[in-house]
C-alpha cells in the first residue's frame, strides 16, 4: 500500500457513539467494518486512531481519509 489512504466513501459516516467509550477510526481506508479499524492496514504505515467520545450522539466520522480533523469529517472529500 502506498503512503495515500484508500478512499472508503466520499461523504462521512453517521455512527452512533456512546459517552466514555472508545473508539478506533480506520485511516488506511482498508477495513471492511468502516469507519472503525478491522486491522487490515498490518504491514502499511497507517494505524488506526483511537478516539474516546464525549457525548452519547451521531458522529460524523470521516470516509475519505483526508480530513484534517481525525477521525471527524470536515468536508475535504468535496475537493477530492
């Protein structure tokens, strides 16, 4: 795998997360449980983020891999 994330989907994924719990965002955009790590990047130089949530709500979780605000959209897949 080169050193650019696969793009999973151009537009974020709406999960739903629990206050406390912790979470691990895929960011080599391989996982087949998107948006959350399967440990398909083993052997790559991604690794998964690990991110508690502070609130129980929907997150948008980036689906590009390119956001600058891991593992949150913030809308860089609408330049892609």
């Amino acid at each position: 795998m080169s050193d650019a994330p696969i793009i999973a989907q151009k537009a974020p994924y709406a999960v739903p997360v629990e206050a406390g719990k912790t979470y691990y965002w895929c960011a080599c955009g391989q996982s087949k449980n998107q948006p959350f790590c399967d440990g398909s990047h083993k052997g790559s130089s991604f690794t998964p983020l690990a991110f508690t949530a502070e609130d129980t709500k929907t997150a948008y979780l980036c689906g590009c891999k390119h956001t600058q605000n891991a593992p949150f959209c913030d809308g860089s897949h609408k330049a892609l």
